[in-house]
C-alpha cells in the first residue's frame, strides 16, 4: 500500500474520439449539436474527484483537436497533461497553451493507441532538447517509457523530472499470471530505480478497476493515468461514479 495517496489524472481522449466519429467534419469541436463536448466530461470528471485531465494531441489529429486543448487549458481547474510526440509542430502548441504537464510520447500513425515507451536512450539528444525547451517555458516534463533500465537511466540523464511508466505490457497479461508476475517485478525494479535517481514516478496504460489492486501494491508511484476502463464504465454509470469508484480502489477500497 503506497505511504501517501496517489493521484489520478483522467485521460479523456476517448471522449473526443466518439466526437469525431460523427463530427469529424462539423468545424467546431462543441456547441449546437455536437457531442459529447470533452470539456464538459473533463469538469465533471474534476467534480468527482479527478487530480488532473490528460488529453493525447496526436498528430494526425484522430481525437484531440487543439481547439480543445486551448479550451481545457482556459477552463478547468486541476492541471492539464498534455501527451505530445517529439514533434516540433506539436512543440510549438505545447509553448503557446502552456500546459502543467507534458507527457512526451512515441507515436506510430498505424497504432490504436500509444503501444510502447519512447525510446529515449536512443535518442538522447532529442529528447533532452523537447525537456529544456519545454521546461524552460515552466511545463514539467514526463517520459512515457517501458519499464527496462536503460530507459530509466536515460530519462534521468536527459533531466526529466517526472517518468510515466507504461503499464500496457503487465495489463495485456491478465490472462497469463506467469507473465503477468513478471511484468508487475519489472515495473516494481522500474519504480525503485527511478525514484533512487530522484524521478517522480507516474504510470499509465491499461489500468482498469480490476488491475488496478496489483498496480496500488507498487509502492512509491505518484500519479496515474487511466483513460479507457473511466470512459468506458462512465458509459453505464455516469462520469461521476466511475471516476469516483476509481479513486476510491486506488486508495484502498475493497
Ligand atoms: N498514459 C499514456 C502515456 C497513454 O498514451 C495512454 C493512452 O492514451 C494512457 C496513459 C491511458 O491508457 P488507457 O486509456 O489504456 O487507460
């Protein structure tokens, strides 16, 4: 059980990909009959208790537009965690809305969602130019990495202060405890590693409301990042319940 709580950052891309499935073409992200308006799931979302919103601004613009980035940044009232690629036309929106976070990401426009970590030990000097630059403009900057050693090494070498680790290769598990076991030693090695090299350590991918009791018993994880399994069970209970029944399992609920 961790020694202090742990937050909760929702990730509402889904909402916008609904959105976009019909609306795709309307011009406007919200208003008249366009729906459902991710601003609005966000501050119900804040309502019941959510820590922080993150929101994917893909390149290829699938969910996210950056109308709605501009809109969340002027209006809610926790932080905003903006997931970007190296990328400099993303870079560019990131210094003018200026978000609390900035979550750097891989991406791979044939993917269905972020699959793997960035590699960062193989780019170092890229990253470590997208981590001043944006820190230099007051955005904490995270990494979203695979839970290997080298990965967390390098994000301390580049100056990130905060990691996200990803989650996605312990949830895929969750028919195969043998590999499931495996994943959750890794991501446990991962988080002891990190936060010996000063990182402040964050998760996310995958995490729903059945894993989510191996991911609390990783000691020392500050933040995570639940997107799908809130979206989805908000589509039976409301946005309220499901963000509220999340945290409440993430600070020990039965
Ligand atoms: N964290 C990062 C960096 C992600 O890319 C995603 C997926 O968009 C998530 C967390 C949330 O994953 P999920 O939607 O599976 O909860």
């Amino acid at each position: 059980m961790q020694e202090e709580k742990m937050l909760l950052g929702v990730n509402i891309d889904h909402v916008a990909t609904i959105r976009q499935a019909r609306y795709r073409d309307a011009g406007r992200v919200c208003g008249g009959v366009v729906e459902p308006d991710p601003l609005a799931w966000a501050l119900a979302a804040e309502r019941a208790g959510a820590d922080g919103i993150t929101v994917h601004l893909r390149e290829d613009r699938r969910h996210m537009q950056e109308e709605d980035i501009r809109r969340l940044r002027a209006s809610i009232a926790t932080r905003l965690n903006l997931e970007m690629a190296c990328s400099e036309a993303v870079l560019a929106v990131a210094l003018d809305v200026v978000p609390d976070f900035a979550c750097i990401v891989p991406e791979n426009r044939a993917e269905v969602t972020t699959e793997g970590g960035l590699d960062v030990a193989g780019q170092t000097a890229r990253v470590a130019s997208f981590v001043e630059r944006l820190g230099n403009a007051g955005v904490i900057v995270s990494l979203f990495i695979d839970p290997d050693e080298a990965q967390v090494r390098a994000a301390a070498a580049v100056n990130a202060p905060f990691i996200e680790l990803h989650t996605g290769a312990f949830s895929n598990a969750w028919h195969k405890p043998v590999a499931r076991e495996a994943e959750l030693a890794r991501l446990s090695a991962a988080v002891k590693l990190a936060r010996n090299l000063g990182l402040t350590v964050n998760a996310g991918h995958g995490i729903n409301y059945v894993n989510i009791a191996d991911i609390t018993a990783l000691d020392g994880l500050h933040e995570l990042n639940i997107g799908h399994s809130i979206v989805s069970r908000a589509l039976f209970t409301g946005v309220d319940e499901a963000v509220r029944r999340m945290k409440a399992l993430m600070n020990g609920a039965a």
